[in-house]
C-alpha cells in the first residue's frame, strides 16, 4: 500500500509513475473494507457481548437486519484481504532494490508502525466506545469514556479492529527484507523457474489456488473458521494468516518477474477474458456456504474458500487492467487518500451506526448512510490533514 510517487513533467505539473490500474484496484479493495463494517450491524449474525463489548463481531448491532447483508460480507470476507496482500507485495522487491533495505525498513515502519500504534492508542477505543454504549442501554450502566480507554490500556487492548493488517503487512515486509539480505539472487531463480506460469492465466490460478490451499488447509483444521489469536493490540484470524502469507509472496514473485513483462498487463488476454472469473468465484462461494453450514464439510468448505478467492482476486484486478486506460482527478484524489481512509474509517462508521440505532429505516437505508456518511467524512478528513507536511509523509 506504497502512496503515490509524482515526477514534475517538462510544463511543471506532476505526473504519477504508479500503474493506474493497481492504484484504482487498492482503492476500490478499501471501500469493499469501508462496505463491509458498513454493513455489519445489520447482519443476521451480529452479536453483541454483555461481558466484554471488545469482544464482539460488531461493536454496534442494529435491531434492524437484512439477510442480503450477510451474503455481501461472507462474500466480500472470502477475498478482499487476500486482494490487499496480493497487491501490497507487488512492488516490494523492487522497491528494496532501489531503496537498499535500510531505508526500506524506515520508511515501513514510518507507513505502517506508526499508524498502528496511533491508530490503536486513540482511533480504535473511540470505535469501540458504542459498544460500551449499547450495552449500557440495554442492561444499563454509565461508563465514560476515559474510564473506558484507561481500561483499554490496563488490559492491552486486546484488539487492533481492522489496524490489525497493518502490524502484519508490516511483518511480510520485514521477512521479504531478510529473504533479500540472505538470498539476494532470490528475484533471478524466480524469473528462470516461473516464466511460464506468469504468462498463462490457468497455470497461475492453478499455482495461486494451491498454495493458498496449502497454507489455509491445516490452520482451518487445527484452529477452525472464526479462531482469532490476541496478544495485546496483535490480532489475526489463525486460520487464514498463512494464506494471506501467501498471496503477499505470490505478489511478490510476481513484482521480482516485472508486473509488465506478465499477464498483468492491460493489454493481455487474461485483461480481456476477467469477467470469466467473476462468473467463476460466485459459484465457487455458493459451494463454500453450503459446506459453511454443513458440519462434516469442512474439508471441502476449506478447498472452496481458497477457490472463491483466487477467482475473484484475479477477476477484479483483469477487469480493471482492462476498462483502466486513463486517470481520472477525482479518482486520483481518492486513491492518495485511501490509505488514511482506511486507518480512521472504523471509528466514523461504529459512531454512525449508534446514532442511528433508533430510526426508523430499513437496514439497507441506514448501511447505505454509514457507507456514503463514512467515505464522506473520513475522505474529507484525511485529505484536511494531509496538508499538514509530516501527516503527508505517513499517510
């Protein structure tokens, strides 16, 4: 999740050396992230916890449900993760190679530490603040906020919220940066023994579907579907944290072969033939819930969720290889704030969920509130302080 590098052109205006496509396809990966925890308090399955309102699958959990909601989520939860890894590891050996991995290293922990650790000291007991709140209205109480954040502290937190990409995308940086230091000829055995595979669609799905089968398999079997590990603010699904390992390796496999020289091209058969896999992923994904509910399926529910992801990650991104042929300003604005969209957006969305936890609306009305509420307000809230020169450089 690089932000954007300009160049000044001859007339004195800056212009992007960044791909167009994969800039669009992050950002349009963030607003799927914004969507889901839009739409989680309206799920069937949203649950509050008396006990301890931290531990809960949505800090806000509206009375009004729509059973479509859940379809989106589970379907959104297959891969846009995976989406976000895959992408991230695209431009990270070369961006070692041209940097030298000390100045690598610093400036990761610049992007990526010090917005988790902000982002969990401040943003993320502010998003879990209406969850006190909502249990308080309905078995009563009166917590204030900083007797809640103190607690939050004494206790370790216990959860980063969605920050908890951030800690591990930064620790698969780290390993790529001990990969480069111990086999730097690592990106030449990658080029001769893959060069097949990154020009052939099939060979590559098939290559990207096992692996991840392999890495996602045994944590699903040993750990189950919704196992979450904690340690303090370091949070991670169990079950999935090696398949996510994997989509970021892949993705960088294939920034060491040169996205341009590959199928990932604008130009390529794979760009043309993307709305294929978009057929192929939904069908796959109604295989994985029929399995999700079935309890002796877990074998084929833990093969189909894999195959779901492959098939929509590669269908997106050919999509938008293919219908990206020029930058749009506003788009442009966007994706240079989708990065900080992302860090702050939970705490915009749980607060506009409990403000609206007593309209009367639909389900389907209130999440589409608090999608265009939340993109509204924390777009125009990063790009204020993004004017600020040392926010810019992190964000």
């Amino acid at each position: 999740m690089e932000q954007n590098k300009n160049i000044k052109r001859s007339d004195g205006s800056k212009a992007t050396t960044r791909i167009a496509s994969f800039d669009y396809i992050r950002t349009t990966a963030i607003l799927l992230v914004l969507l889901h925890h839009a739409v989680l308090a309206y799920t069937t399955f949203a649950y509050l916890n008396p006990a301890n309102p931290i531990d809960t699958f949505s800090p806000v959990v509206d009375s009004q449900m729509w059973s479509g909601f859940d379809l989106i989520a589970l379907f959104n939860d297959t891969y846009f993760m995976a989406l976000l890894f895959f992408i991230s590891g695209f431009f990270v050996w070369r961006s070692i190679s041209g940097k030298g991995t000390r100045i690598f290293l610093r400036d990761r922990f610049i992007r990526l530490g010090i917005p988790f650790v902000i982002g969990v000291l401040f943003l993320i007991p502010l998003a879990y603040f209406p969850a006190q709140l909502e249990v308080e209205l309905i078995f009563g109480g009166n917590t204030n906020y900083i007797d809640f954040w103190s607690d939050m502290i004494r206790t370790g937190f216990r959860t980063s919220g969605p920050l908890w990409f951030l800690w591990l995308l930064l620790a698969f940086n780290v390993l790529i940066v001990v990969l480069y230091r111990l086999a730097h000829h690592l990106g030449g055995i990658i080029i001769k023994r893959t060069l097949s595979i990154f020009n052939r669609p099939l060979a590559f799905f098939g290559v990207l579907f096992g692996i991840s089968t392999v890495a996602y398999m045994p944590m699903l079997l040993v750990f189950g579907i919704d196992h979450w590990t904690t340690i303090g603010p370091i949070t991670f699904q169990t079950s999935r944290i090696l398949l996510y390992l994997a989509y970021f390796l892949v993705g960088t496999a294939v920034g060491v072969y040169g996205l341009e020289r590959t199928m990932f091209n604008s130009n390529s058969k794979f760009a043309r033939r993307g709305w294929i896999w978009m057929v192929v992923s939904p069908v796959s994904f109604i295989v994985m819930l029929i399995f999700l509910v079935n309890p002796t399926g877990l074998i084929v529910y833990g093969m189909a969720l894999p195959f779901t992801c492959a098939a929509a990650v590669l269908g997106l991104i050919a999509i938008f290889l293919r219908f990206t042929k020029q930058r749009v300003d506003i788009i442009d604005n966007l994706s240079n704030n989708a990065f900080g969209i992302y860090i702050i957006h939970y705490s915009i969305v749980t607060w506009l969920q409990y403000w609206l936890l007593d309209a009367n609306l639909h389900a389907i009305h209130k999440a589409s509130i608090v999608f265009a509420g939340t993109l509204i307000l924390s777009w125009g809230l990063i790009a204020a302080i993004r004017r600020i020169s040392v926010v810019a450089r992190v964000i």
